[in-house]
C-alpha cells in the first residue's frame, strides 16, 4: 500500500467531479481526498499498484457527462495515513484558471422528474441537477460557487439544501438548484406588464397564445426568443413583418425528433447532434414546401430540440413547432432583460418572463454537417465559453480583439485560448457596448490581465479601434495586428494543432489587405509567424464601396465594364435591366474613373456577382442570401466547368463572366461556376500539394462548395469547434506571433 496524488485537467469544477470521484473512491474501498486547486482536481489516494490502475481507468471510463479530462497524471508520494475518503471543501483562494462549462441542456433524468406526478419538482420550470443546466449564462465570476451566480439571490429551501449538501446525491453542489418553494419562477406579462400571470398558469395561458397566433417573447438561457406557432402562416407573416425580416429563415423548435422528421429529412448524425446535450441548431434538409414562410426559397431548415425545462413544457403542452427566433434589433446583441426587450415591444403580444437573471447573454449556436464532418456557422449556447489547447505555450497573456462582422474575443495564456461566445456584428452604439461589456465579463471571470493586444489591420473596424483604445491607455500591452485572412488561416492551423507551414485558402467577405485593397479570394502559405500571398482573384471594383456588399448587381455591374467596357450597357441580361438607365452612366463614370470603388479580390462578392448575372438576385435582404439561393440551383449531374486564367498570382475571370453570360439555362450557369470554383483551387494548390490544405473564411459556410472541395480534398482541414466565418478570427489573432 502507497501514497498516489492524481492531478487532473480540464473541465472538472461544477461539473460533479468531486462526488464522482467520492463515489468511485467508496466503491473500490478506496480511502484518501479530493479537492479543486487552480488548475483542476487533486486526488490522494492510498492504493496497491493495481488499485490504483484499476482507478484512474474508471475515473476517465465513467465521467460524468459534463467533465472533460485534459490530461491526467498521477505520482507516488510520501505516505499518507487516510481513514476514510473525504471531499475537501474549496477554500475561497482563486480557482480562475480553471475551466468554465458551459450551459447545458436539461439531462434524462431531470426531465423524467419534471413528468413524475410524485416528484416534488414536477412540472418545475427550473428542475436541474450538477449535470446539466445553466452554468456561463448565470456567472458573474469564478470560482463557481452559487454566492457568484445569479442565483446567489435564492435561498434554499431545508430539502434543496440537504440534496446540495449530499455526495450522494445528483444534486450536490449544484449550484443553480431549486424548487416550487425557493427557486426562480414564470409569469406572463400581458399589456405592457399590466397584467401579470404567475406560476404554472402563465405557461397554460402563453400557449393558448401561442394557439391563437400570438407572437411571445420567451426568456430562456442566454436571452429572449421571439417564439410563435410555426404551423400557422399568418403568425410568421406577422412575425416577419413586425421584425421588418422579409426573407432571412427562421430556427423552428420542435418538441422531439419524431416532430423533427415531419419537417426535415434527419441523418443519424444530425440526430445525435440534435439530441446532443448541447442542443445547437442544427441546419437540415427541408421537407417544407419552398413557399414556407419559414424559409422562402431555401431547401434547408434549422432546427432544434428543447433544452430547458421550460421550453419542455411550452412544447408538450402546444403539440406543434414553434418559431423561435433570438429578441433583438436585425443584428444587435440578444436582449438579456425586460429594459433591452423593451425596444421590440411592437413585436411580440405578450412576454413569458422568469426572474433569474442572465448575466451573460448568450445567442444559440447553430451547425451543419458536410461530408459527415461538423461545421460550426455559429458557436455560442451549450459550447461556449470553449477552451482549445494551443500548440505551443503564450509568451504572455494575450487579448484577441477579433473582427467587425461576428465578432468575438478571446483570452489566451500558456497553452489555454477561451472564446466569448458569438457576439455580433460591431455596428452600432449598443453592439459595441455589449461588446466591450463581453470583454470584461471574460477578463472577470478569468480574473485576466493581459499583456499583448491583437486585433485586425483594418483601421475602421470597431474592434481595431477598441486595440488601439486599450493600448494607448495602458503602455504595459503591446499592439500587434494581424492580416485578416491570415488570421482566418491561423485558427484552423491551431485547431488541428499544425505546426508545420501550411496552404491555406480564405474565401470570404471582404478583409482589410496588406495592399489597401479589400483581400477575400485569397491563396496563402501560412506558418504562425507570417504568410506569403501565393494567388488571388484578380482585383475588380465594388461600385458603391459598402453599398455594392448588399446590392450583388454593383458588383457584377463592374464585372461586366470590366469585361466588356461600355458595351456591358446594351447587354439584355437581368444585372443591367435591374438598374435604370440614369443609374447605369453615372455608375460606368464612377467605374472609369475609380470612384467611390475601392478594389476587391473578394470570393463572396464573385458569388454574388454571378447571382445577379443569373437573375438569381439584385439585392440582398439578408447576408449570405446569394450563396443559399446558389445552391438551390446547383445540379450534381453537371460536371464540366468554365475557364480561368492565372496571370502571375492573379486568377482572371473575364472570361468566366462572358461564359455564363452565354449560358442561356442558369442551372447550368450556377453549376459550372462551382465547379470552376474547385477547379482553380485544385490549380493553385497543385504545386503546392505536399503542404496540407486548409480552408476557411465565410464563404466556407456555403455546404455546396465546401462539399464539392472536401469531395475532392477529403484530407482538407476546415474549422470544426470555430466558424469559418469572421467568428473564428480571434483564435487565429491569438496565436500570432
Ligand atoms: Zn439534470
Ligand atoms: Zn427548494
């Protein structure tokens, strides 16, 4: 018999760890002590060698369903006489390096008792246990303790707190627990708050809402939903009307997989993944006619399960899917309380509220699966906040600003990067605010300090000018700044852990270049220190500058003077007939003279180029439009492609756009030009095929492409945990050196 001391890391605190570890001590006879210290979970034990083998198997075999180990190691020391095997309690010193888990969907058991008729908790709203529940969203900072929650404002009740005070039991030290006598509790809020309904009959009465059309404002986990029956067309038409959303699809909850099924066709993964204890949106083949108010034109449906009790009892009751859409201003951040609501009280009848408060708003999250792999289009509720393992160890603590589109932060020290949840686009006073008000939450909770800011080049992005901000105010953090498309580069290379120099291409938006023009179709070899321009899409001019990202007709109005000069305006195509004729000679003046038309390479602005050309569309209503509408038209049968040319490290494509001009049948149009798309990344990368290929950027979020590519490069790396759109930036930024 020795002394063996177990360290352990990852996400261990607040998860059930310790009386996981007390219970499988007890059972094996084992006797000793757990306790968290700063990095994780310490274990001493007295054991046999086999014992101790017999031991740390079961602790990595028999987890419980909320920890992550990291690693797990485990030394002789000197002996120690134990008498039983105890749990020692966390002393109040800082426990801030240790992981955060995230909010998690209500567990099997949990939902078994909201259903029993003899459970105390039955019909609970609030019903949780150590292995699921809200954990981020309720956080004001580590450690996780209850008194640093807001929960903190609940008293326990004599029985909750002897199941919190129990080892054995499911609900030991989980922190948000409550009952009908002590924890957080519903009311409805009908005219403005005049009338208030409490208890279980505030969730009967929202439903017979629900039922007669009503739009309701739902208070969940991370923020309001917009929710309203998703069977009942004239309750979206409202919807979409009163949010002034004309076309963008909406997210449907449905009550089970079986409901699930009656709307979308449903693989076996995309299951696992809808019933993950994550419950993301999960973006679907559609089963709803392509007139469905739900999404307009557009064979894909995002969907998702139920994932607090509340929104259980909502759908059981109901017995239909709801629309359930994030309560906020187009892109604002999502509204966490009544006074943010407040602003779209045009657009919902009443409000289903509950009084715990959300500390840290939190968006859902939302992915799609391509060739079997997961991609992440946005990484928030249930995966947030993440901690990835770098590759290497910080110099010093690191602060990721990220972009302006989808932003997020992100925190870095020795070999830890943790990201904020999805935060939103930069583009207005409050967005900011609430983006500034994210990164203190992270610099609280993790009781962060750091020493290096890195942000973007792009001198008018929100979050460059934030960089800049805190630098200036503090000389201690250095500034570094990073090319975007590098950055996108980068935070693929770390989520594989590559280390080598890599080939990496960056399809997206528009990106701030080292040349001052706007980078997007971009061809880089990459290592963490710095990148080479290998090729890109041959510059042309976005008419109108930000203009022309929301009209595709601007942009392949330039194609078309770049392609045929003044002769584009007598061409009989849908982009020339879309604008009026006054319209067409100042645009061509502004063409041949360079104004107000900043040059681009972008990839996403040549997808919508040949949406407009194709009569797909002119302007958008909704960002990404053109690509999803692109891929309605794409014919897997069609397999031949049109031509490009590659001028030194510039890939022409005049005489792509003369060809699908010429092409009388879009189908055809559409499918060709995915496919040249494939073939020129297949030319670029030819010569360099002995660096491994990665992708990323928005453009990436297109499943058609991205399919044809992993089709065709089946050892391709593309962001699995991050999105390949500007969400993912910050991880890159992190690890630049
Ligand atoms: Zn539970
Ligand atoms: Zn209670």
């Amino acid at each position: 018999m020795k002394s063996y001391q177990i360290d352990i890391r990852g996400v261990v605190q607040g998860v059930g760890f310790r009386p996981f570890v007390y219970r499988l001590a007890t059972k094996l006879n084992l006797k000793g002590e757990v306790l968290n210290n700063s990095l994780g979970v310490t274990i001493k034990v007295n054991a046999t060698q086999k014992e101790l083998e017999l031991f740390l198997e079961k602790l990595q075999k028999e987890l419980p369903p909320l920890a992550k180990i990291d690693s797990i190691k485990s030394r002789e020391i000197e002996f120690q006489e134990f008498t039983n095997f105890s749990i020692i309690q966390t002393s109040e010193q800082s426990l801030k390096t240790a992981l955060l888990p995230p909010d998690i969907s209500i567990c099997r058991e949990c939902e078994a008792e909201l259903f029993d008729k003899n459970n105390r908790r039955y019909l609970y709203p609030f019903i949780t246990c150590t292995n699921c529940g809200v954990r981020y969203s309720i956080i004001e900072k580590l450690p996780y303790d209850r008194i640093n929650t807001s929960m903190k404002f609940f008293k326990m009740c004599d029985e909750c707190q002897r199941e919190y005070n129990n080892p054995l039991d499911r609900r030991y030290h989980a922190q948000p627990i409550g009952c009908w006598n002590c924890g957080p509790s519903v009311e409805l809020l009908i005219n403005n708050q005049e009338v208030k309904i409490e208890g279980l009959d505030a969730i009967e009465d929202a439903v017979s809402l629900l039922k007669s059309g009503k739009i309701i404002a739902l208070k969940g986990v991370g923020g309001y939903h917009l929710i309203c029956d998703a069977t009942n067309e004239e309750a979206i038409k409202e919807l979409r009307k009163r949010k002034k959303r004309a076309h963008k699809p909406f997210a449907i909850m449905v009550k089970d997989i079986t409901m699930a099924k009656e709307l979308a066709i449903i693989s076996l993964k995309e299951e696992e993944l809808l019933s993950s204890k994550e419950r993301p949106i999960v973006i679907c083949k559609s089963l709803l006619p392509s007139n469905s108010k739900i999404a307009p034109n557009i064979s894909k449906i995002g969907l998702f399960l139920p994932y607090t009790p509340l929104h259980l009892l909502i759908l059981e009751k109901l017995q239909k899917p709801i629309v359930a859409t994030s309560a906020n201003i187009s892109d604002e951040p999502i509204a966490i309380n009544l006074e943010s609501l407040q602003k779209l009280h045009n657009v919902y009848d009443a409000v289903l509220n509950h009084n715990r408060e959300i500390v840290n708003g939190c968006d859902d999250s939302v992915v799609m699966l391509v060739q079997n792999r997961v991609v992440t289009l946005r990484r928030a509720r249930g995966y947030t906040p993440l901690s990835i393992k770098l590759p290497f160890k910080l110099k010093e603590p690191t602060l990721a600003l990220g972009a302006n589109q989808k932003s997020t932060i992100a925190i870095g020290f020795e070999d830890n990067a943790i990201l904020s949840p999805h935060i939103g686009d930069l583009d207005g006073i409050n967005s900011i605010e609430y983006y500034k008000k994210n990164i203190e939450t992270l610099q609280r909770i993790y009781n962060f300090e750091p020493k290096r800011a890195v942000c973007d080049i792009h001198p008018n992005y929100e979050s460059t000018k934030h960089a800049l901000e805190i630098t200036t105010q503090n000389k201690n953090i250095t500034l570094n700044q990073v090319q975007h498309h590098h950055a996108h580069i980068l935070a693929t290379m770390v989520e594989y852990k590559l280390t080598g120099k890599v080939f990496g291409v960056a399809f997206d938006g528009t990106g701030a270049g080292t040349d001052g023009k706007l980078w997007g179709g971009e061809f880089l070899l990459c290592d963490y220190q710095s990148f080479k321009r290998i090729a890109h899409i041959n510059y042309f001019k976005l008419l109108g500058g930000e203009r022309a990202i929301k009209e595709p007709k601007r942009v392949a109005l330039s194609l078309l003077f770049d392609t045929f000069g003044k002769e584009a305006l007598s061409l009989n195509i849908p982009t020339i007939q879309s604008f009026k004729k006054k319209e067409l000679h100042i645009l061509y003046l502004a063409w041949q003279k360079g104004l107000n038309a900043p040059l681009s390479s972008s990839m996403g602005r040549l997808f919508d180029a040949v949406a407009s050309i194709t009569g797909v569309i002119q302007e958008l209503s909704f960002e990404g439009q053109s690509g999803l509408l692109l891929e309605e038209l794409y014919n897997p049968d069609i397999d031949t492609a049109y031509s490009f040319k590659v001028n030194n490290e510039s890939i022409a494509i005049q005489t792509l756009i003369q060809e699908i001009i010429d092409e009388p049948d879009k189908t055809v149009a559409v499918s060709r030009f995915f496919n040249t798309i494939v073939n020129i990344v297949a030319s670029i990368y030819q010569e360099y095929s002995n660096y491994p290929l990665l992708l990323s950027g928005g453009v990436f979020q297109n499943s058609v492409l991205l399919n044809l590519l992993l089709e065709k490069f089946p050892n391709a790396y593309i962001s699995n945990k991050i999105p390949p759109n500007d969400g993912g930036i910050t991880l890159g930024q992190i690890v630049s050196l």
